[in-house]
C-alpha cells in the first residue's frame, strides 16, 4: 500500500510515576490521562474504589461519556487479572500519517491519534504484568490489553474478559441480538439503552443531549469477538463469543495482544459513518502490491434460486448449467461487468446440502458446467468467473481442500470468492484429525477468527479476493490484507425474495449507521422487478433501489436481479451500468439513523461525483446542497428519482423520473423522496 506519511511521533513520558503503593493519588483516583489532538475528547485511567481496580472514563467538552468502567479479566487457569494493580510505567506519543487506501471509500486517510501505553503490575500474588495501549481520536478512543511475556503469565485461557462501558447520559440503541440462531442477521432494534439485553457490536447509540456513539472492536485476530451485555443501566461489559471446543473463549501465550475496543462519538451520524478510526487502529497493508484486485460489479446465477425459479442442485431446475451461464456471461459483457458468479456449480448441494456439508467438492464441477470451457468463453469477453465455496459450516472439510480448491480458481482466472458458511450459530463442525471425532464452533469464536484469516491469506498468495457470507463480523482487516474486499453480516437482499417480513424502509438506513460502520457489505442491491418469492412485494420504490449502490458501499456490487427483469426497466439500469465502486471520497450529507440519508461519493480516477439518498415509510423533502462538488465547475446531473404518487406498496413502487439539469457546488437541490423511497444522481463533470 503507498503511504503517505507525515509521521509525527515523540516519546512524552516514560518510568516510573508513583512511589506509594496502590494506584491512587492522593486527590482522586486518577492515575494518568490522555487528550485527542484537538483537546475535546479525554480518557482517564483509573483506580477503581481504591482497591487496584484498572479503570477508565471518558469525557468530551468537559462533559462525561463514559462514566468509571471496569477493565481486567477472568482466568480459567489463574487467579483474576481484576485488583491490587499498580501502575509501574506510562508512555506516550502522538501520530499524524496520511496513508492509502488501494480500494476504498476514500483514496486518502488521515491517522492521527495521541497514544498512551500503560503498564501494571499486580502488588500480590505472582505479581504479574497487564499493559493498557489508548489511542484517542478527534473521532473516538480505541483501547487494548497488552500481555507481555513473563513467567508467571505464560499461557493464558480467558473465561470472560470485565471490559465495561458506562454510558453516562440517557440514550436510544440500535441493536440486533448476539448469542442466537441466525448469526448477525436480524432487523434492528430501536430501544432505550437500558433495555438492551446482549447485542453484537456495533451497538450505535443516540444520547438524549444528541451525542451520537458507536462501541465496536477493530483488528479481530487469533481473539474471540466482542458481544456486548447490559449489566445494569446504562452500562455495558463485554462478552466473547464462546469458545466452542477449547475450555475457554479465548486460549492465547503470551506475548499477545487483544482487539481493540472502539468507541466512536461524533455530533451527527454522519461523523460516524465519515469516522475512519476502526481502520486506522488495524495495522497497514502486508500484501503489498494489490492492484491485481479490480473493484467492479457482477451478475449470477443466484437471485433466480431465491426465487425459486432454479435450484442449486441438479435436476431440471439447475440454474448452474453451462448454457444458463453463458447467458450470464454475455449480459455481463454487454453491460460492463466484470463478473459473473455462479452457485450451485459443483457436487454437494443435492438433497438436504444444509445437513450435509461433508458432501461438498470444491475441486470438480457437476457434469452440465463446463468450467474450464466457461472459464475461457468469459476470458474472450473481458469477464470473470466468480468462485463459491459454500460448505454449510463443515468447515475442516472445507479447509482439507483449500489449497486445491484456490489452485484451481487460480489457473481459471476465477479472482474473487464468495465463502458461505450457512447453518445455526454454534453449529460449525470441527475436526482436528481427519476420521476423528467432530466438535462445534461458533462462526465468531476464536477458532473461526483464524479460519477466516486462513483462507483470506492463502488467497492471497493466488491473487484472489474473499467475500465471506455467514461471516465474522468485520474489524477493519481489510486494511492489513486488502483482498478481504466485502462480507455479509447482516439481513441481506435475499430476505426479500422469501423473508417473513421482508426488509421494512427503514432497515437498509439502520444499515448505514450500524453494520456498515464495520465495513463493506456485498447487500446484493439493484433488484428492480421489486418482487420477490410467490409474488412478495420487496417494500422499495425503484429509484430507492438504485440508490443502495450509493449508500451500501462494497468494492464488488452485484447487479442481482433477472437480465430479463432489467430489460424491462432500462432507464433506470442505465445507473447501475454507470455507477462506479471505488471511490476518491465520501460525504454524507445528511442523516438521522432509521429515518432518512444522503451520501456522496467522488469517482477515484475520474471527475464524477455519484448520490444516493433514501428514506423510511415516510415521505419526506430533503435540502441536498451541493457543496461538495468542485468548486468553479460545471455538472450535468442526471436525477433518477420516484415519480408523482411513489410508495412503497403495490404499483406506486414502479413511479420513477429521471431528468437532466446543469448544476454547481452553489446551488442547493429539494429532493423529493417517497415513503420507502431514494433517489441517485450521477454527476457528470464538464469540461
């Protein structure tokens, strides 16, 4: 990755702070503290109840945050790193870097943080060492544990890790529940926070003085993911997913470090979504050179199954034949896409493939799908095959032929991936030994974390990118390996094809200011027959569907729907023909979390700029000023919008205009969105 480093850095302080025992000074309870950059955001680290208790709080404009948590753990084979800790040593320094992004919502990311490393000692016992590294943000705080080697810490098995989060003034939450069936794929709630029960992160919050916050974990690696569980009130602790066969969630040796636990706070939700701290507190790029990944869109053989109109397994209905790809493949090249991905390709998914992952084989393909044949057919017309490893969570099956399973995309020119992981959470099958016995794993545990990152590194060594569905949920690695380019995580476009209910207005803006503040998601927009499964109304106008590939932001964007679909609304596929997926910048431009919001995004290489804006069950007049567009230039905006009379129900989703008008970064735009509508504009610089 090329960086851009204005690096800044100056060791502050560092030694020995303290001759008394215990943490506490002889005023108050702090013991050291740290400022963000410009001053507004302070974290305090404490000794809680004077007892050795490390702690934290956080402050902003003076005013608290966080209030006095708790940090430490629980041990299975040792005494609790929880009391009698004494600060031994602090250091800090400040960073100011630009670096790259290869791919991205921005070309250009500024990293700048004062860091504050402390080190304690245990004053009893085996006196044992924890390190606490802080890093503040204009934009939010992260913070990890540090376990150093030492002897009487070698290999340590974490039962429960006691971070807390005190949220200090009264708030809304918008959650989806951790530690049930279906993974991360849930509608969100909106609660009071104090009736949040165990949620997975992000957890975004509202508070009732209008600060908005987001608690998350950034650089999730060999570690358990962070659930978080309301204790009482407003405070939250954390909970790691369990550990499946291993006796505890977590089994490390030291040296090690934790994820970083992120709090982001800014005074609008857009400063959340425009945030990129979960990326910078992820380490640079170790692949290098990457450009061999290609941001673009795809088609495939997928949305037709959802329907239920083909199937994945043989038969009459098989929607991966050779014939039906090909068609896929001319649609594709036809329109400028890059890929086209085909599911159902290979042995495995005939009769019950949900129970029977162990029959998968991801080296041949069934007799009606000439790969090799296709593979060459896309090649003559500047497309690619995109590759699919469903293993229906028997994931050491899956893993016994990865290596082949990637040689063989690799020699097809196949260089994207799509995994698939579908079953109950907790139900992932493990085996250590070949012909051993099977055991059970979370799809969020550590063992997955390393799974994960297994096939990501393998892949890279090929050249390949990976797109996981029934994924981990992201942490910003894509920033370490730039071929993790998008994942699922979250209640997706198929739920509209069968969903009991489907996915209401306001859940793809509840996206926005949740899920996507971890990162890309492959959403699969663009649906715009607005029907899913025996006729099931998708609950979205048409313009709002082509707004999705504006405010859904994934490297690769799937064109989902039938080509026989799209051949009946060309107006306004001529956007998804246009709109790019790499981007020089982002701006939202407005936003209220479930409600409504606008983002822009500048073309990387190019001079366009691209909005999409949309809107819950309610219509609404949104004032979209034009700042953001260059200064002292031209723009044709081309506005594909819902007509007089839209709705979200019956014929009224298909009311659409598109229109034409010369435009600068001095004028301002009303845009009209209907209940359950959008609107996406290109604008198409002048010369």
């Amino acid at each position: 990755m090329t960086m851009k480093s204005k690096l800044l850095a100056f060791l502050l302080l560092a030694g020995p702070l303290l001759t008394h025992a215990g943490l506490a000074r002889a005023d108050n309870n702090e013991v050291a503290r740290v400022a963000s950059p410009d001053g507004h955001i302070v974290v305090t680290v404490l000794d809680i109840n004077g007892e050795g208790r490390i702690g934290y709080r956080v402050s902003r404009d003076g005013k608290p945050v966080i209030g006095d948590s708790r940090l430490g753990f629980v041990l299975r084979n040792g005494a609790e790193l929880l009391r009698n800790f004494k600060l031994e040593t602090q250091a800090s320094r400040s960073i100011d870097e630009t670096w790259d992004q290869p791919w991205g919502e921005r070309l250009h990311t500024r990293n700048h943080y004062n860091e504050l490393v402390t080190t304690f000692v245990e004053g009893v016992n085996d006196k044992r060492h924890l390190d606490v590294v802080f890093r503040v943000f204009d934009d939010g705080i992260g913070f990890r544990y540090r376990f150093p080697k030492q002897p009487n810490l070698g290999r340590v098995e974490i039962v429960d890790e006691v971070t807390e989060f005190d949220i200090v003034r009264p708030a809304t939450a918008w959650w989806i529940p951790a530690g049930e069936w279906n993974r991360y794929e849930y509608l969100y709630n909106k609660t009071p926070l104090n009736q949040l029960s165990l949620a997975h992160t992000p957890v975004t919050m509202k508070t009732d003085d209008g600060l908005y916050l987001s608690i998350h974990e950034a650089a999730l690696v060999d570690y358990a993911s962070m659930w978080l569980r309301r204790v009482d009130g407003q405070r939250l602790k954390a909970r790691l997913a369990p550990g499946g066969t291993q006796p505890a969630s977590v089994v490390r040796d030291a040296p090690f470090v934790t994820p970083w636990r992120t709090i982001q706070i800014a005074d609008r939700p857009g400063g959340l979504v425009e945030s990129s701290l979960i990326l910078n507190l992820n380490d640079p790029n170790v692949l290098g050179d990457v450009s061999w990944f290609k941001p673009a869109k795809y088609v495939g053989v997928w949305w037709s199954m959802h329907l239920d109109q083909q199937s994945w397994g043989t038969g009459p209905k098989h929607g991966a034949t050779t014939e039906n790809t090909r068609r896929y493949i001319d649609f594709a090249a036809a329109n400028g896409f890059r890929g086209v991905l085909v599911e159902g390709w290979n042995p495995g998914w005939d009769g019950d493939w949900f129970a029977h992952g162990w029959n998968f084989d991801f080296t041949r393909a069934t007799p009606d799908f000439d790969i090799e044949g296709l593979s060459k057919y896309a090649a003559t017309k500047g497309v690619h095959l995109i590759g699919h490893h469903e293993n229906a969570c028997a994931v050491s099956h899956y893993l016994s032929q990865l290596d082949a399973a990637l040689d063989l995309d690799q020699r097809l020119g196949i260089d994207v991936v799509k995994t698939g992981h579908v079953c109950d959470a907790g139900q992932i099958e493990r085996q250590d030994v070949a012909n051993g016995p099977i055991t059970r794993e979370w799809h969020d545990g550590q063992w997955m974390s390393d799974v994960h990152l297994k096939v990501v590194k393998e892949a890279a060594k090929r050249h390949i990118a990976i797109n996981p569905h029934e994924p981990i949920k992201d942490t910003g690695l894509r920033r370490t390996y730039p071929n993790w380019v998008s994942r699922e995580g979250a209640r997706g476009m198929e739920y509209n094809a069968w969903g009991n209910p489907p996915n209401p207005p306001e859940h793809e803006i509840n996206l926005v200011f949740t899920r996507m503040l971890a990162g890309p998601m492959d959403y699969t927009p663009g649906v715009l027959s607005l029907t899913g499964r025996g006729g099931q109304e998708i609950q979205s106008t048409l313009a709002r569907q082509l707004a999705l590939y504006v405010t859904i932001y994934s490297p690769i964007q799937m064109a989902a729907d039938l080509p026989e679909h799209y051949a009946q609304h060309m107006d306004a596929f001529q956007f998804i023909r246009d709109v790019p997926t790499d981007w020089q910048d982002t701006r939202v431009i407005n936003g209220e979390i479930g409600e409504y919001v606008t983002i822009a995004r500048k073309e990387r290489g190019g001079g366009d700029w691209y909005l999409g804006s949309m809107s819950d069950r309610n219509a609404r007049t949104l004032k979209v000023p034009l700042s953001f567009l260059d200064a002292g230039r031209k723009y044709r905006a081309e506005i594909y919008r819902d007509g007089a009379g839209a709705d979200w129900h019956g014929a009224a989703r298909f009311k659409f205009a598109k229109e034409t008008r010369t435009v600068t970064a001095k004028d301002t735009l009303d845009l009209w969105l209907a209940g359950g509508g959008g609107a996406a504009i290109r604008f198409v610089a002048l010369k």
